[in-house]
C-alpha cells in the first residue's frame, strides 16, 4: 500500500507557528512546496510571515487541500475552533507529512502516556551501540521534519497523544503502546478519545509491520483486527536477562515497562542478548527521569520532577524505601492518588504548589504529610526529619504528580530548582 503524495500538487495551511509550525514551513521550502499559507491565533507571531500571512482565515482553511496543526493546539480551546471542528477532515500533523513523502525510511514509533521518552532514548542508545543509522525527535525534542535523511535509516519518533489525535497517514514499520493512564483527559474531552488517539498509531499498519503491546492492550488489539504482527512485550522474556545488566538505573522497578519493549523490540531487530546486555550496561538515564543526582551520608536525592500524573509517580514509590515524598503542583483532570501498595515505603510528604487542598484531601489518613508549599522548606523540614526519626538509608524523591506551571516554567525547571538547593542544604543540615 502507498501512502505517498504529490505534495506539489496539494495546497496547506500550517497553522501555530512554534517550533513545529516552523520545521513545517522549512520544509515547503527546502522540498520547493510553495503553495502554503500561515496562521496563529497570537497576531504578533502571524505578522513576521509577510504575504504568507492568511488575512482571511475562514476562506482559507475552506479552501486549502490539508491544515497542518502544531500538537499544542486543542480543538476544544482554540481561538477559531469552530472552524477547525467544522473542516477537521483536512487537519494533519507534521508527521504526515513526513509519512506522505517519498523519503526511503524506517520508523520507530513510540506513545504511551508515561516513559516515552525514556524509551525512545534507550531505543536510540540500543541502535547507536549496533551500528544502526538513525535519528530520534518527535514530542522528544526535534520535529520530525528537522531531522536528517540517510539511506537505511531509522526514525526513532516519540509521538504525544495530541500528534496521533489528528494524523491521519502515520504507519510505523514498529508501533509501540506502552502504556495508557489517566492523561490529558482535558484537552481530549474524554477517555476515550484519549485512548482512540493513542490506538491510532495501529491504524495504518500493514502485514510485515510490528505491533508492539502489553498483555493489558492484547485484546483490544486483535478485538480491532489490525494488520501489524501483534509483539507482545512481556516482563517474563525481560526477567530473564535483567540480572546481567548492571546499570542500576536501568534496573529499578520504574524501568522495567520500558525496557520490556525495549528487548522486545531488540528481538525483532536480531540484536544477540550479548550485545543487548553491553549497551544497557552504558547507557545514561534522562534528566528528570528518576534521575539520582546526590548520595550525602546515606540519604539518595531522586528528581523525578517528569511525574506529572500520579501513575508516573507510582513508578517511583516502588522503586524505593524510606521516601520523604515531595509532591504538588497542578494536578491532571480527575487525577486520584491510590497509594494502597506503595504507603508503607513512604515515611512523610511534603506538599508543595499552590493547589495545596487537592493533595490534602488525596493524602489524608493515607501518610503522614506536612504542608511546605515550595521546594526550599520541603527539602529543609523533610531533612530535619530524617535526623529527628534517625532511620537509614533514606531517599528524598522530587515525583509531584502534577505539572509544574504554578510555580515553574516547566518540569525542567522545576527539577534543576530540586537539584541546586538538595545541594546547597544537603550541606548544612547532614
């Protein structure tokens, strides 16, 4: 089945003028596509685009042949949505268009709602150490359409819930769903729309494509008669390797999921276990991913500051003992927190945002907690207690189950913040 078309021959408007708006336009550009206009809803962007600029938005979008969203844009709180509801059959996204195009590849596609990212870098890291040509980008950090094109190459891609929500073209020659929890529901509308989105990286594939799932998405894989050649990454085949890899990051409980695709994926791909296990062993865990950035006397300060759901968080809550647990922010749309098998790990929690009643309420008579309200007095009264109770091997873990935008500009910030003053009290109170 082909999935390529005369791009010169089609007209588009691209629509949100972020980064993925642009490596959009750059690309027309470089692929001489001259028939595209622009549009975002803020009128100082849309102004730097001169004649490319749509003065009539709703003619516009009547009569272009596709509408390239940028992944930020929601359908449900968009200035014009009206508008996009109404011609949403022409919506697509960058990744289309690279799927549309007659560049000679093959993709790695990854989603989930926790641990894509952490995966597509271990991917990249496994294809690296055996000699694969590739390339990663996607919702990772580079648009598809920036990245480089060699002969027999592969495209590792990271795509979010909001890319697959609108592509209409995507088929992976390995489509990887590692998981779905309760995510970005808001700007979904529903959980089950949250869920077709993500089910659709299946949609297209063909019969010598793989299907990548957990024993959780198995039925409703074969229930919806895709043609991918349904892998089913299981703990069990993983289980049996992972006492050989020494990479003590790889091997908390909070990796496990990933690397159970990942050796899944490493099978089809003919890579020896020998060399499996070599690559894991040299592999650096992402920033704000479960990261152990400081062992002081020991106490292990963990950033895991990439937990804006509480089943991200619950990863890290198995993986250690002793936690003094700082947690808060903005909470995701009917987010609950269960701690009913991970409490007895947790010795206190230190609240932190500003939507201090949310995690009152959700902590209550569950663990003990103290309300700090921001990063500096949480790590100062949660080392305070580590010497009152006088327990050892304890941790102090940055995993808030929300996002970060009360207080940060982003989760990163938010973890690098975690990181600078662990190390400047570490100091004065160890």
């Amino acid at each position: 089945m082909s999935h390529t078309l005369n791009l010169k021959k089609l007209s588009f408007l691209v629509y949100g003028l972020g980064s993925t708006g642009d490596s959009v336009i750059k690309y027309f550009k470089k692929k001489k596509i001259h028939n595209f206009s622009v549009w975002d809803d803020n009128p100082r962007i849309r102004s730097k685009f001169g004649s490319k600029n749509v003065s009539n938005l709703k003619n516009n979008l009547e009569k272009v042949d596709y509408i390239v969203l940028s992944p930020g844009i929601s359908l449900k709180k968009a200035e014009y949505k009206k508008d996009l509801i109404k011609f949403k059959k022409k919506i697509i996204t960058d990744i289309d268009l690279l799927y549309l195009s007659s560049l000679k590849f093959k993709s790695i596609v990854v989603t989930g709602s926790n641990g894509k990212s952490t995966t597509c870098k271990i991917i990249a890291h496994l294809l690296k150490k055996n000699k694969f040509k590739f390339q990663i980008g996607g919702n990772i950090g580079t648009p598809v359409l920036s990245l480089k094109i060699k002969k027999n190459i592969f495209f590792v891609i990271e795509a979010s819930s909001f890319q697959l929500s609108h592509s209409k073209f995507i088929h992976p020659n390995y489509a990887i769903l590692l998981n779905i929890t309760n995510d970005h529901v808001d700007w979904h509308g529903s959980m089950k729309s949250y869920i077709q989105s993500k089910l659709k990286i299946f949609d297209l594939q063909e019969k010598k494509n793989f299907a990548l799932v957990n024993d959780n998405f198995r039925t409703v894989f074969k229930r919806n008669k895709y043609l991918g050649k349904l892998t089913q990454a299981r703990f069990r085949d993983y289980k049996k390797i992972k006492s050989k890899i020494k990479n003590e990051y790889l091997k908390f409980r909070a990796n496990d999921e990933n690397m159970t695709f990942v050796y899944a994926l490493a099978k089809l791909l003919k890579i020896k276990n020998s060399s499996f296990i070599k690559s894991m062993n040299s592999f650096t865990g992402l920033p704000h991913r479960y990261e152990f950035f400081l062992k002081k006397k020991g106490i292990n300060f963990i950033d895991d500051s990439k937990a804006t759901s509480f089943q991200a968080t619950k990863f890290a809550l198995e993986s250690s003992k002793n936690i003094y647990w700082i947690v808060g922010g903005l909470p995701k749309d009917k987010d609950k927190i269960n701690l009913a098998n991970v409490k007895n790990n947790i010795i206190k929690s230190y609240i932190i945002g500003k939507n201090i009643n949310f995690f009152k309420k959700q902590l209550k008579n569950k663990v003990k907690f103290s309300v700090t309200k921001n990063l500096k007095k949480a790590i100062i009264t949660a080392l305070k207690d580590i010497k009152s109770l006088k327990k050892t091997n304890n941790t102090i873990l940055l995993s808030p189950s929300a996002a970060s935008f009360d207080q940060f500009k982003n989760f990163e910030n938010r973890g690098n913040e975690f990181k600078k003053l662990s190390k400047i009290y570490a100091k004065k109170f160890i």
